[in-house]
C-alpha cells in the first residue's frame, strides 16, 4: 500500500507535522508537487500544497496513492488541546468544502488503529478524540484527517507534532488488523460512545453522522455510508441517548436495510 501524506503551508499544525516527520523519517527529495519538495518516506510520500486542506478536491486525481491522510489543525471555539482523528464528508451542506451530501471513502481500520495509537502516544494530557465525519475534501480513494487542536499554541507545539508523527510512522509501516465495520449514528461531535467502542471492542466505527446533522440522515446517506467505508460495513450502531427526536425515523429506516443494528448500550 502507497500512502500520501498531505500538510498544507496555511496550517501551522501542518507545518509542524511536517517538520516532525522530516527529523523522523530524514527523507530524500523524490520531485515536486505545487512548487514544493515531495519526499519518498518508504511506503508513503509527504507531499505540500498552498491549498488549504479542506479544499483539496480531487487531489487523488493528481497524486497516486491508496490512502491519504491529511495531516493538519483541528479548530474549536473551546480552544482544548486535542488530538484527533476522522474521515471527511458531508451529511447536508458543504460549506467547508466537499460536495453536498457526499462521503468520502473511510479507512475504518486505519481510522481504528490511529486512535489507539495516539491514546498510546499521548503523554502531554491532551484529548484524544475521534471525531463525526465532517468538512471537505471530497475525493474517491480512501482518505483521513489527523489533526493538533484546538489552538495556536497547541498546533505549534513540537511534542504534538511528534506524536502525530510518530502515529503516522507506525500507520504506513505497520501491518493493520482487520476488523467487523460499522457506521455509528447520532451523538456528540467528538462521538464519545463510538470512541469507547473502538478502543474496547473488536469493531472498526468508520462514518459518524452525530445528532445535529440526523436532519439530513436519510436511507441513501445511510446506504452511502456503509458502502463508503472500507471494508464494506455491515453493521449499524446507534447512540439511542444522543439522537433526540429522531429515533423513530431512524430506527424505521435501517430496518428495512440488510444490516445488523445495535445500540451503543450494548458495548
């Protein structure tokens, strides 16, 4: 598996990623990409743009590769220092790039296996989160977002940007397990109860449509999301607590699908 790692010179978590990853991996120059250096990591490339992350659309149609991960800030009005993780997509509107109710291809066991590793890695009291699909790009190879949050002085933070790293390192080098998919539904942003599930139980929770957006959860999003994650989900699990008025709608609508439903309780 070829992986491209993406960080973008209007990020300064970008920026900072990129430095840790040039003192770990001590790369050579292999050509250039949007004026800048591309550097040959072994089973992936880093690769620059000036595009900002979120509206890199398409970039899979001009770099070759099996997996991208976007390697950049996480920004939040509560400013807490985190480290995330998460696919992009949109269940509704794009407004932060992406395309209107479109999902991009998730990386549910990659997306497993960075959250664990970065509990492992974390030793500066940041929180680790993974969060709901959300924003742009939109692009049709797997793809994911590791990111330094929530503020200025988080993303310049070298030890962070070591973490994230260091998480990548083992990502591209490692051999990932494989393990059941599902699609988790409803929740909080940051999807504690999923969180819980991927780090205790054998199952990958790729795709994360929280409660404010299960206005726009319909049969084909819901469809979408279970083909659009890699290995196909066969399984849908649901944050009862968190999906507020909409839970008989929901609970009508995967019904007719072909599909295991749980409830977050279970776990």
């Amino acid at each position: 598996m070829q992986t491209a790692i993406i960080v973008s010179t209007k990020d300064l978590a970008g920026m900072n990623i990129k430095s840790c990853l040039l003192e770990l991996f001590n790369p050579k120059s292999c050509g250039k990409y949007s004026n800048h250096e591309v550097y040959d990591l072994g089973k992936a490339k880093l690769y620059t743009t000036d595009n900002d992350s979120i509206n890199c659309e398409n970039i899979d149609d001009e770099i070759a590769a099996d997996l991208f991960i976007f390697a950049t800030k996480h920004q939040s009005a509560a400013g807490i220092n985190s480290l995330s993780t998460h696919v992009p997509g949109n269940w509704g509107n794009a407004d932060y790039g992406g395309k209107p109710k479109e999902l991009c291809v998730c990386p549910a066991n990659h997306l497993k296996e960075t959250l664990k590793k970065l509990e492992e890695l974390n030793n500066l009291g940041f929180e680790v989160v993974q969060e709901c699909t959300h924003h742009g790009p939109f692009m049709k190879r797997p793809c994911m977002f590791i990111e330094i949050g929530s503020n200025e002085t988080a993303w310049k933070k070298k030890e962070a940007g070591i973490i994230i790293a260091k998480a990548i390192h083992h990502l591209i080098n490692s051999e990932i397990k494989q393990f059941r998919t599902a699609v988790g539904i409803g929740g909080l942003h940051t999807t504690p109860s999923f969180k819980k599930i991927m780090l205790k139980e054998d199952i990958a929770v790729g795709h994360v449509c929280p409660k404010y957006n299960l206005e726009n959860l319909d049969e084909e999003m819901i469809k979408q999301a279970l083909e659009r994650t890699v290995p196909k989900a066969d399984l849908i699990i649901l944050d009862w607590k968190g999906m507020k008025e909409h839970k008989e709608r929901i609970k009508e609508m995967v019904s007719k699908l072909n599909v295991e439903v749980v409830r977050t309780d279970k776990y």
